[in-house]
C-alpha cells in the first residue's frame, strides 16, 4: 500500500511570498506543486483531502482575499465564483480553512451580507439535483428490498 505525506508551508523568493503544498510519496524525492494565486501576489493554503484537493485563502485582482478550492486537474478556483448561486448578494467567502477526507465539504469563515458580519460557513460541495437523486436511489432500495422480505 503507498501512503503519502502532505505538508504545507511557505517558500520566500526576494521579497516576495509564495505558499505551497509539497506531496511526498514512497520515494525519496519529495514533489513540490506550486499552488498559484487568483491574479495576485499571494495564496495560503490550510487543508489537503486524501485525494489532493488542497483549499485555503488567495487574493485576488481587486486585493480581496477569497476561499480557494486547488485540484492538480483544475488548478486554483475562487469558491466565490464556482458556488456563486449560493452566495447573497454582498457575500463573500474569504477564507477556507479545512476540507473533508472525501472532498465533499470545505468549512472556512466569510461575510455575510445578510447579517452584516464575519461568519463561519460549511460548503457542500455536491449539488443539490445530485443529492435528491442520491436519497431518491436510497429510498428505492430500501422499498425494494422491504418488498422482498413480505
């Protein structure tokens, strides 16, 4: 069985700040991936699933600092944009903090237009069409096999 090892810290080139995520497997040479930022200078990251999807915190353009979701597939996504719909308008997840073994959830803290302060927030990940269908699946089977039991 291979196990690895996953570490996250921070390199100093010049002035200038780089966060990364090294991955270290069976082998001796350890794999530094840099993560990349959101079209700034800086990104954090602060939790890593078993399958390497890596979050944490990212300014972007405008300088403000967003909850980020990094997968070696699909680089760096700002959470703000992919999960917009369900965001209110003047909401903001600024920070992810840790994401679940399985990747399914990311908890981090936000703004929360609606009260007008700093929030915790827990992030599904899975759409909700997705887990109506998961359930309704659920729900079949647990009829069918009632149905063989009569």
């Amino acid at each position: 069985m291979k196990r690895a090892t996953q570490m996250m810290g921070r390199a100093f080139v010049g002035a200038l700040v780089l966060w990364w995520m090294a991955t270290a497997g069976w082998s001796q040479q350890p794999l530094l991936t840099w993560l990349g930022t959101l079209d700034s200078c800086c990104s954090e990251a602060y939790g890593v699933s078993v399958d390497g999807h890596v979050v944490g915190r990212a300014g972007n353009a405008a300088g403000f600092a967003r909850a980020f979701r990094w997968t070696a597939a699909g680089g760096m996504e700002d959470l703000n944009t992919t999960y917009t719909s369900l965001l209110t308008n003047g909401s903001a997840l600024w920070v992810a903090r840790a994401i679940s073994p399985d990747g399914r959830y990311i908890v981090g803290t936000g703004y929360n237009a609606a009260t007008g302060r700093g929030e915790a927030f827990l992030l599904d990940t899975i759409p909700e069409p997705t887990s109506l269908l998961a359930l309704g699946a659920g729900l079949v089977g647990l009829l069918l096999r009632r149905r063989s039991k009569q």
